[in-house]
C-alpha cells in the first residue's frame, strides 16, 4: 500500500522490479516442485501395480510341477514391461526336442 502520491522514484521502481523477478523464479520452483512430486508419485503407484500384478500372475502358475518319467521339463515366469523376441538358435548336437511358449 502507497503511502504517498508521489511519483515512484527510479530506486522504487528498481525495488518493486527485483522483488517480481524474485516471487516469479519462486513461483516457478514451486511449479516446478510439484510436476516432480507428482511424476514420482505416479511412479511408484505403477511401481506397486506392477509388482501387485506380478503376484497374481505367478499364484496362476503350478507352484509344484509334476513329474514325468517320459519327460523333463521345466518352467518360469519372467515379467516382460514390453513386448520383445528372441531367437534361439541351439546346437545340432541338442538333437531332443525343445519348445517355449510365451503369451
């Protein structure tokens, strides 16, 4: 609030610029602060959704597998966050047949 009707002198003018630069880089901080606070929010929600997730998906597996004397076989569940292929190419001396699934 103006005390007086005087014109504002050129210190004023310098002042009042100065404290605007100043609450403005403030108000950018601010700013700033609460688009990471947010971004790290959401990454550990989906962080807890994904491990959640992985849970469930490895309760709808066999925890045992049976055994089979006519075959040996083995399996796992390896969470994938995108979709890749692989090639595998095996040695002609692995002459047993050999099968993968993946979905």
């Amino acid at each position: 609030m103006r005390l007086s009707e005087e014109p504002y002198s050129r210190e004023d003018k310098r002042l009042l610029a100065s404290v605007a630069t100043q609450a403005g880089g403030a108000l950018e901080n601010i700013r700033l602060a609460e688009q990471m606070a947010e971004r790290i929010e959401n990454e550990r929600r989906l962080a807890q959704e994904m491990e959640f997730a992985k849970q469930v998906q490895a309760r709808l597996f066999p925890q045992k597998f049976p055994s089979l004397q006519t075959l040996e076989y083995a399996g796992g569940c390896i969470q994938a966050l995108q979709s890749r292929w692989r090639l595998l190419r095996l040695p002609r001396a692995a002459a047993r047949p050999f099968g993968t699934c993946a979905g």
